[in-house]
C-alpha cells in the first residue's frame, strides 16, 4: 500500500510524503504506482517553476516534500490529495491516506 500523508500548518497545507508500492500489479508494470508517480513529480515541478522553492528528500522508496506556508502552494498540494482521493476510489486498498499537523 502507498502511504501519502499531508502536512498542515494552521489550516494550510505545507508538504507531503510518499512511500511503498500500491500492491495493484508488479512492480513495473503498476499503473497505480505509474499514477501516484507522475502526480508527485508533476506538483514538485509546478511548486518549483512557481516559485515556492520546495524541499525535497528522495531515497529509500521515500520522497518528501515541504514548502513555507502560502495559499497558492497549499492550493496546488490540496489539489494532488483530492488526486489520490480519485485514485483510491478507484483502485481501494491501494493508498493510505493521511494528514499530519506540523
């Protein structure tokens, strides 16, 4: 299972973390791992090319990012969590989604 947790900052969203694989097909050829991928590398790009210098930590299965708190940023992460909410609902059991206060 994928876990994607969210971080918020007095009610705006400031990161995310992801890690695992989905568990819908081998590793390679899983078009939820395909899906949650292009999503997380497409908003690390959008927040970068915008401006919001966003810190990023790849290794390990893991990549996390964060960013200071701003509404055009918190706005672009929000928009790839209801992106997940979409995915799990169609594929169940293949993400873990949750938000963390930071």
């Amino acid at each position: 299972m994928i876990r994607a947790e969210f971080f918020e900052s007095k009610g705006c969203l400031v990161g995310f973390s992801f890690s695992g694989h989905s568990g819908y097909a081998e590793s390679g050829s899983d078009i939820v791992c395909a899906a949650v991928s292009s999503a997380v590398q497409l908003t690390a790009n959008m927040l970068e090319e915008f401006g919001h210098s966003p810190e990023l930590k790849v290794g390990g299965n893991v990549i996390e990012c964060r960013v200071r708190p701003d509404d055009n940023a918190s706005q672009m992460i929000k928009v790839l969590r209801e992106h997940f909410e979409s995915i799990l609902e169609e594929f169940p059991k293949t993400i873990k989604i949750t938000n963390s206060e930071v």
